[in-house]
C-alpha cells in the first residue's frame, strides 16, 4: 500500500531500518526517526553485555546441572573463562557496539576488544577511548572467545557469518547474533554446531523470525535462542512509546531540521578534530575548530581535551576559553559567508607570523593564497571582546580564507568545514 502524499515523518520502534526503504523515503522528503534511540541502545547493550559474562562462564551450558553433591567436590569446575581475560570482536561498530565497548571497558581494562568493519572505515575515536584495535575479518574470527556481528542487515551483510566462518572460529568460541537473523547463514550454522565447532551460539534474532518450533536448533545443547527479547521490557517499550510524540513535534514545527544539522556537525567536528591530530597540527589542549549552525550558535571544543580525545558529544557552544570565543565569534559576526573556523598555532605558520615580512608567496605552493591572507598585528592575547572589531575589520574583504595573526598563529575559515581546513 503506498503510502499517501501528505506523509512527512516514520516512526519506528526499532534499532535497524531493513524493514523500510529509506532511499525511497528520502526521495519522498519523507523522515525516518527511530523512536527512543539512545534508550534502545542502552538496553540492547545491557542485556549483551549479560550474555557476554554469562557466555564466557560457560553458563549456559551448565544451567540445570544438578549441585556436585552434599561435598564440594573441587574438581568440578566449569571452563568457562573471567570477561578480563577474553578477546572480543565486535563485526560492526554502530551506537549498540560502542556502549557495549564502554560498559566492558567500565568492568576490565584487560579485556581484549577489536572490531572489523566490512567497508573498513576507522573508528579512531573509538578505538583510543575504550582501547579497540581493527582487525581483519579472519583474525576476528580465528582469535576471539567471543564473535558478536552488530551490522546492519544490507544486501554485503546478508548471511555474512556462514559455515566457513565457524570452521575458523575457536572451539571454545562463543557466539552471540544481536542483529539481523539473515545476517547469519542459519543452514550453515545449524552444521556448525552439530559438529561442535564452537562452544555454544547465543540467538536473539534467527531467520526465519519466529523460528518454527520443530527447527533442529531448538534441540541443540550448545545453542540458546531467546525471542528477540534485548528491548523488550516494559521501561524500555514505555521511553519508546512516550518518544513518538518527541519526532513528530519536531517535524511539525520543524526543529528537527536543526537538531538533525547539529547532529551532522558535530560528526563532521569532532572528525575534523581527530584529523588534525593525526597530522600533526594540534597543541595538545589548546587551539579550536568550530563550524556555525543555522541558529547562529557554534559548536566548538570544550578547550580541555586532547583533539583525538574529542567525540560528537563534547562538542559544545561555548568553549569555556575566553580567546578562542573572541576569535571565533568575530570571523562570524564580519562575515555572513563563513560556516567554519580553523585557528591553529602549528609550528610553520607561527614562525611565518613572527615574521616581518609576514607571508610571501615565495613557491608556487603559495599561488592560491594571493590576495587571500590577511594579517591581524599582535596586541596580547585575545581575551578582549573589544579586539573583535579589529579582528573583523581584517577580514571583511570576502577574498580573504586566511588570517596570520602576528605572533600568534593563523585562522583559515570556509564556507564549509571541509574548505576550511
């Protein structure tokens, strides 16, 4: 049934967006919202997390066994092993892997967490927060006690964990399937475990949902299957149901746009931040980018963390640091053009500021910056809000991407984030 033309927002109750067609939606200009987002992932998190611990200790396998008896007999033990010494992998690193990453992180700094994403983009941030390593594939699947896929289902992750990757995981190998049930080959994995290939698969979600109740997996000793039950509480369906209200207030009187932009941008920022570091251009705590959103507020570092430290949600819209406010409020209050500032102390432009000659296009490395450098004499340190006059006076002519500040530094700034670094 199509859906009619005035429809301007979905709401779904659920982590994964397979079950709409979000391109189709977007032609449309129609909005796709998950209601309760952060509780969902809260909560799938927790009861992974759970299953995790629980899996390791070999729990699962051991429920029901009768007490050794009226004497502790102490050469009973199970075999499972303590979350501090294990190595995880995660398949995926969406919002659900990353706090599961924090809330095991919270527990044991020795644990052992990688990831490995099929498009094979880095999340450093990630990675230096909660300690994770990328890794192949192949390494993830033949080294970790613990294999959780956490993608999304889409046409490359359809039946991604097959028979051959069971064949290379560990025999002590605990699997736990969060996500979509096809994003497992259910045939190949009903083979896996019938020959013991790993020690037991934890199944929240199975293809085909529900599971027929004469499948051969229900009979399995080393496989628990649950009913797709990590959000289902009655808190968790009451913070969805409550949130419903939440979107469609923000779509009918068009907040959402601006929580969507600054969503985006502090994406975008706190990359941008973490790039910057990698190059070698940063100053430990000091130095700011910022980029301007459509309120006329600016996201901007909280001025005491390390740049590859920064994650979307330290972004905030005041520094705390008197100067980089000065100097970034004044780029966009003289110029209506610029979307994002970059003002850096690296060591190159800072010897060129100390200059007295200033910038000179001596190679032809310099052509594009002809005409486009403007130079702010050093009057202290910009912590005057009075300065923004003289700072916006340098830069009104609209050629001008780049201010040397004698003495100091340099701000470049852009239309966009992008062009201004």
């Amino acid at each position: 049934m199509a859906l009619p033309n005035t429809t301007r927002l979905i709401v779904t109750m659920s982590s994964g967006l397979d079950h709409i067609c979000v391109e189709a939606a977007e032609e449309r200009g129609i909005r796709v919202r998950r209601a309760g987002r952060s509780q969902i992932v809260k909560s799938v998190a927790d009861y992974l997390l759970a299953n995790i611990i629980f899996g390791l200790r070999n729990g699962f396998q051991n429920v029901g066994v009768p007490f050794p008896g009226a004497s502790w007999d102490l050469s009973w033990n199970s075999d499972g092993v303590d979350l501090s010494c294990s190595k995880i992998g995660f398949i995926g690193m969406g919002a659900i892997a990353i706090e599961t990453a924090k809330k095991i992180r919270a527990l044991s700094n020795s644990c052992d967490l990688v990831y490995y994403i099929p498009k094979d983009i880095r999340c450093r941030f990630v990675e230096g927060t909660y300690q994770m390593r990328l890794i192949g594939i192949t390494d993830l699947l033949s080294t970790c006690d613990v294999v959780v896929p956490m993608c999304p289902l889409t046409p490359a992750t359809t039946s991604l964990i097959n028979y051959s990757s069971f064949t290379i995981m560990k025999d002590t190998a605990i699997f736990i399937n969060m996500a979509r049930g096809k994003v497992v080959e259910t045939a190949g994995m009903l083979r896996a475990l019938k020959e013991g290939l790993i020690r037991h698969a934890i199944l929240d979600t199975t293809d085909p949902e529900p599971l027929p109740s004469d499948h051969e997996l229900w009979s399995l000793n080393n496989c628990t299957i649950t009913p797709h039950f990590a959000t289902n509480t009655t808190y968790v369906r009451k913070e969805l149901v409550e949130d419903i209200s939440n979107q469609i207030a923000e779509t009918l009187d068009e907040r959402g746009n601006l929580r969507l932009e600054e969503q985006q941008m502090r994406v975008e920022l706190s990359e941008a931040y973490r790039i910057t570091r990698d190059f070698g251009m940063d100053e430990l705590v000091w130095n700011h980018i910022s980029v301007l959103l459509s309120d006329g507020s600016f996201l901007i570092t909280p001025g005491s963390r390390m740049f590859d430290d920064i994650g979307p949600q330290d972004l905030v819209k005041s520094s705390g640091n008197i100067t980089a406010d000065v100097i970034h409020q004044a780029v966009y209050n003289a110029r209506s053009d610029i979307k994002a500032v970059v003002h850096l102390h690296t060591p190159a432009t800072t010897a060129v500021s100390c200059l007295e000659m200033g910038f000179m296009p001596l190679a032809q490395e310099a052509a594009p910056f002809i005409g486009r450098v403007a130079r702010l004499p050093w009057s202290g340190q910009s912590n005057d809000y009075e300065e923004q006059a003289v700072i916006g006076s340098a830069i009104k002519d609209k050629n001008v991407n780049t201010l040397l500040m004698e003495n100091h530094g340099f701000c470049t700034f852009g239309k966009t984030l992008g062009e201004a670094w």
